[in-house]
C-alpha cells in the first residue's frame, strides 16, 4: 500500500513537472523555507502560521492559473497584469536564447542588451527559463519564493524584537492585501528586491548583538554582499542599504537615549540650516529638487493613466520653466509630495471602476499609516535599533517616489514597498491601542490553549 501510494505520488510530481517544472521547483524551495520560518514556534502558532503561508501560496498559484485560462492565446503568446511585465519576460527570454545559443532577430538581440532598464533580475528570468523551457506563466512563481521569503523572514525576526501579535498582524496583511498579492507575483524586479532589503535589515539589526568580532564580521560580510547584489537588481541598491543601514541604526541609538534624543530635535534643525548656508549645499539640494520635480513632470505630461499634481501650474505647459523654480514654490513641490504620498488617491475623487475597487484597500492604508505613526513610537520602547531600521528603510523608499511620481497607479506601486516595513510598526500600535482600550483577544485556539488579554499594560501588549 505505502509502495503505490509513493509510486502514485512520484507519477504525479512528475506530470507536474511536465506541464510546469517551475511549480516543482518552486515547491523544492518553499517547502525548507516554510519550515525554517515556523521552527521553535509553539505548536499552536506553529500550525497557525502554516496555515496562512499555506493559504497565501495557494491564492497565488490559483491566480496565476486564472491568469492562463483567461488569457486569449490566438492573441496574445502569454498574460501579464501590468505592461512592464511583456517586455521583462520578452527580454529574459532573449537572454536565455543567446546563452544557449539559439539564433534571435537583430532586433531582439539589440533589446536584449540595451541600456533602458538594465537589471541583474533579467538575469534571474533567464535563468528560470534556460532550467524549465520557455516559462511565461512559471517565471511568476520565483517572485513569490522571494516575496514569501522575505515576509517569513521579517516576521520572525519582528516576532523576536517587538512581539508575537505584532508580527502576526504584519504576516497577515503582507499575505493577503489584495495590491500585495498581484505584486509578489508579478514577473517585476519588487518581490526580489524586498527580499534582499529584508534581509539586510535583519542582518543590520543582529550586527548590534553583544557578539565575538568574527561573528560581526561575517554579518557585515554578508551585508556587503547583499548590497552589491541589490546594486545589480535596482540602480543606488547599494548605497540604498548602506544609508538604511547606518542611518536605522544611529536612529536607533539616538531613540534609546531620551536626552540624546532631545538635544538631536532641538538641533537638528539649527544643523539644517548651518548646512544649507553653504552655497555649494545650496546648488546641488537646488539641482536635485529641480531632477525630482522634472522627472514628476514627466509622468504627469507623458505618461498614460490618472495623473497628480505636485507643482504649481504654470509649469506644466513647459518643462524648461522647472528652472525657474522659486523658494516658495519648492517648499509647496515637497509639501504636496508629502502629503499625496500618503493621502492619493482620494476615496471621492475617483475616475474609474478600478479606482472604485481600490477605494477598501485605501482605507486599509489610511489605517495602517496612522497606525504606524503611533506604533513608530512604541516599538522604540521595546526595541529602538529595529524600530530605526523600519522607518530608515520606509522613508528612504518613500521619498524618491513622493518626490517623482504623478501618475496614480505608479504611486500605489511603488508606495506598496514601503509597507513591507511599515506594516509591523502598525502591528505595534494595533496592539498599543488595544491595550489602551482594555480589550480583550482570544487568541487561545491558535496559539497555547488560553485566553491572552491585552490589558494598559506594556509588558503584556509586548508579550503578545
């Protein structure tokens, strides 16, 4: 019995395979990386989180199979979501004829190597496509191996620095927002990316752990090595994780001391305006305020879809007028990037059904931005150092794109990065504010067999 049932078992793993060997491939890797996560957990969370990751990948295969059924081959050779997505797939697969030395199109191999989006992870595709065949659907499935790595491995370590309930509340939202979902297996370069920032920050913050200077030394090894590979996947990657890392960790160090912390807010201001004083100060901040404010001109004028304005109007009727930007019109350019970052696209003003659609998932943001705000100062309570690394790698992500983006769907794209490290903040002041409020969670079934109560208590909001 137990023969036939292997043997009915390696019969279908191999009709699998035939189909999508990606798919096996995929479950060579996720399956490790699962157990891994939930290892040491108790045996009701345990379980419990299993079930959402199990959950989570489901959804996402059965999307991408709902993805291949509607999709009209007679017209189309393949599905994708977002038009980005034809031109990676096309490009990798290029790459992948040329390694094997499959003959191309002129024109093709022209594109292949062109300058204009330039990325290590179309080297990644072809790879995917050079071990499995030709895979436009299959090539989905590594992105959501780097996207439910990189959240399993921020939850544990969340789990660990700023409690159980707070990187439970982050695990569920980052599995199931909806916006989140269509990305993690979108044939783009964001799930890869994600993972190797995740990783950093983790590495960051244990690189503050009392330990031998062998042990800090292979994790600052390792650090390196992930910026370098982020270099590769997106431009500034590496300068990315050096500012996220060293700048998380001085807020953090500064967030631990209450007067050092108060002797920086009062300072830093004075600072700022000692250094902008120095003309050579002045001319590159100017210079960079007029790149963002061209390249938001850009995606207002140029591109297509529901576009947003950030300057004044008189400069959307020519772009050399941007050079002519003023005091007081710069300081309205960045207010406004600040606040239509968080505040686009407004529930009431939108345009189209898919806007309509989007209106719970905005509201859902709204929340968790508040949340955040809140929980940013709670988690410096509990653990100061991986509270300065999240908002260091959430502001460092928001500030190209508040300050460059105008065109909505972009600004949801990109500000969908952001959340991997802000959800766990709004986790924190989720359950902060449920402490407050004296509220009682049942978290008994899941987790240890009894009742958790969120009482005013700090302790015990952390210990859950």
């Amino acid at each position: 019995m137990r023969t036939a049932a292997i043997a009915v078992a390696a019969i279908a793993v191999a009709g699998v395979y035939v189909l999508s060997p990606l798919t096996v491939w995929f479950a060579i890797v996720i399956v490790p990386v699962a157990a891994l996560a939930v290892r040491g957990l108790p045996a009701g969370e345990r379980r419990f989180v299993l079930s959402l990751v199990l959950a989570a990948i489901a959804l996402r295969l059965l999307v991408v199979a709902g993805l291949f059924v509607l999709t009209d081959h007679t017209r189309v050779p393949f599905g994708t979501f977002f038009g980005d997505e034809d031109y990676f797939i096309k490009r990798s697969l290029w790459l992948r004829n040329i390694a094997l030395g499959h003959s191309i199109h002129p024109i093709d191999l022209e594109y292949a190597y062109e300058p204009n989006g330039r990325t290590g992870f179309l080297y990644v595709l072809a790879f995917a496509h050079a071990l499995a065949g030709p895979s436009p659907y299959g090539v989905r499935l590594p992105n959501v191996a780097f996207y439910i790595a990189a959240v399993l491995l921020m939850y544990r370590a969340v789990r660990v620095r700023l409690g159980r309930m707070a990187a439970l509340f982050g695990l569920v939202v980052l599995l199931f927002l909806p916006t989140l979902l269509v990305w993690s297996l979108s044939v783009l370069k964001e799930p890869l990316f994600i993972l190797l920032s995740g990783a950093s920050l983790v590495l960051a913050r244990e690189l503050a752990v009392p330990a031998s200077w062998r042990r800090r030394a292979v994790i600052a090894t390792a650090i390196v090595a992930l910026a370098m590979a982020l270099q590769a996947v997106r431009e500034d990657g590496a300068a990315f994780v050096a500012a996220a890392t060293i700048g998380g960790l001085a807020l953090g160090f500064v967030a631990s001391r209450p007067r050092l912390l108060i002797a920086c807010v009062v300072s830093m201001p004075i600072l700022a305006a000692a250094v902008l004083r120095v003309p050579q100060v002045q001319l590159r901040t100017y210079a960079a305020v007029q790149t963002a404010a061209r390249q938001h001109w850009g995606a207002v004028v140029v591109s297509r879809g529901y576009g947003y304005k950030l300057l004044d109007d008189r400069f959307y009727s020519d772009i050399n007028s941007i050079s002519s930007l003023e005091r007081a019109e710069t300081m309205r350019f960045l207010a406004r990037a600040a606040v239509s970052y968080v505040a686009l696209p407004r529930p009431w003003d939108v345009q189209s059904r898919a806007g309509a659609a989007y209106i719970p998932e905005q509201v859902v943001w709204y929340l968790l931005a508040l949340l955040a705000c809140a929980g940013a100062l709670f988690a410096c309570r509990r653990d100061p150092l991986i509270a300065g690394l999240l908002v260091a790698h959430a502001i460092l992500i928001a500030a190209p794109s508040a300050l460059t983006d105008g065109n909505i769907g972009t600004l949801v794209r990109h500000r969908g990065l952001v959340l991997p490290y802000i959800v766990w903040l709004s986790g924190v002041g989720a359950c902060e504010l449920l402490a407050m409020l004296d509220v009682k969670i049942d978290v008994g079934r899941p987790f240890q067999g009894r009742q958790a109560t969120l009482n005013a208590s700090p302790s015990r909001a952390m210990a859950l």
